[in-house]
C-alpha cells in the first residue's frame, strides 16, 4: 500500500491514473483524491478529482445501474475533496468530521433537488426490496415502507461513512510517507468540545424520536461521535500496551454486535464531556 502511496505522489500523470482506473476497486480512487488534496493543496486534488469522475459519469450514461448510485458516489468524491482541504488547513479531524458530516447531508439534498426523477427510480426499487423482504418474513410487524426521506438520509450516511474510510485510508499514507507515527497520534486524540457533542446527541435522539422515516438520518448525526469511541478505544489500548489482538476483537463485535454503536457514541460523548484520556494518564501516574 505504501508503494501505490508512492507512485500516486510521483506526479499528476501517476496520481490521474490511479484516480481513473481506481473506480474498479472500493476506495482506491477517492483515497487517491484525498492524498493529492492533503499533501498539495485543494487546486492539485481538484485535478485529480476530474480524472476520478470522469469513469462515473460514463457509468451514469451507459450503465444500467441506477443512475442516483452513480451520483451519490461522484458526490461521495466531492465530500473527500472538501474534507481532504480542511484537514489539510485546520489539522482537526473534529473540525473535518463535522464538516464532512454537513457536506454529506446538503450533497444528498442537491442531488434530490437536482435529480428527482433518479432519486424516485431508486425510491421505487428500494421500496420494492423492503415489501419483497417483509412478505418473506413471518412477523406480524407493520410494514415500513421507505420514503424520500429516509432514501435521502442512507444516501448521506453511505456518503460521510465512505468518505471517512477513504480519508482515513489518505491520512495514513500521507503519514507512512512524510510523518511516520502522525495518523495515530491525530486519531488517539480526536474528541469534541461539549457543546457540539451534545448538540450531536441532541440530533441523534431527536431522528429516533421523530417518524421512522427520520430514523436514517441518526447514523449521519451519530458518526462523528462513533469515530470519537473508535479513537478513545485505540488510545487505551496503545497506552496501556495490552496487545493489538484485542482491536481485531473489538472490530468484530463492532460487527456481530449492532448495539456496540450506539455505545461508542455514548462513548464518543462522555469523551468529549469528561476528557477521559487525561483522566486515563492521571491515573497511571
């Protein structure tokens, strides 16, 4: 992985080859983005960003798949652009986080506004999925059938998660090559103040309060705070140095166990609340 870093950062030609054929594979070319964006600069990630899209707009012309997954991904790039640019300027992954969650929710918006006939084809096949799956259930639970709305929130929320990932992904290469040890010193840190992370809190408890057709949009809310758990999670087990193993366990309870999420917020709040990692040091020492 750090040779493809490697070759990405040789030059514009390299880094626009990666971006276009990187659509085959899940990442690649938006990571490829954010790399170019983070090491040299919004106008150089733009560039780059132009070559990545370019097979997703043949793909939204020629391709059978629903036109509105195609844009929602070319709008998953433009989120990694912009998040990439803050990152680069503020060297806060709260600030990015925030703002990455923001820009994820206007893109789902413009697109509905821009695109209606798309976003009502694929209302009509997601709906059809649920009504398929709900006949081959044996519960006697009234049907949920989703609308606009709730379609709109997935779509943000697929956008901000995949956005992170690649993000992410570009931190640690940029860090592999030029700052050694960097991505994990700024992740084990990352946190929010109070006021944001209870306004966040305040979001999320308010989509699970409103109609089920909100309910989509608590996972957009939701995510920083759950990136904040993962951080204080990797903290504590590098400060008290009890093995990696116990992260690949925790990863795969994250993913049997549905409820480990919403405890991660829980803990991505009191993070931001109690400063847990102080209290941590004070306590060892």
């Amino acid at each position: 992985m750090r040779a493809l870093a490697q070759y990405i950062m040789r030059g514009r030609i390299q880094a626009s080859v990666v971006a276009f054929f990187g659509s085959l594979l899940p990442l690649l070319s938006p990571a490829a983005v954010s790399l170019v964006t983070l090491s040299k600069g919004f106008a150089e990630g733009a560039l780059i960003l132009l070559w990545g899209c370019l097979p997703l707009l043949i793909a939204f012309y020629v391709s059978g798949v629903s036109p509105m997954i195609t844009l929602a991904t070319s709008a998953g790039m433009v989120a990694v652009l912009v998040s990439s640019a803050v990152l680069r300027q503020t060297q806060s992954w709260s600030r990015t986080l925030l703002v990455l969650v923001f820009v994820s929710a206007v893109g789902s918006v413009v697109l509905n506004l821009l695109f209606s006939d798309s976003a009502r084809e694929l209302e009509t096949l997601v709906a059809g999925m649920f009504s398929q799956l709900q006949e081959q259930s044996e519960t006697g639970a009234a049907p949920f059938q989703p609308g606009r709305t709730f379609l709109l929130g997935v779509i943000a929320y697929v956008v901000a998660l995949t956005s992170v990932a690649c993000l992410v992904l570009a931190r640690w290469w940029q860090a592999s090559l030029y700052n050694q040890g960097g991505f994990q010193r700024e992740f084990h840190q990352l946190r929010f103040s109070p006021a944001v992370a209870l306004s966040l809190v305040v979001g999320v408890t308010a989509c699970y309060l409103a109609p089920q057709e909100y309910g989509s949009w608590a996972g957009l809310l939701g995510l920083p705070l759950f990136l904040g758990g993962i951080g204080l999670v990797h903290f504590t087990v590098a400060y008290y140095q009890i093995g990696v193993h116990w992260l690949a366990v925790f990863y795969v309870g994250l993913v049997i166990i549905g409820p480990l999420s919403l405890v991660l917020v829980g803990l991505g709040l009191l993070d931001s609340i109690l400063n847990i990692r102080t209290r941590l040091v004070k306590g060892k020492n």
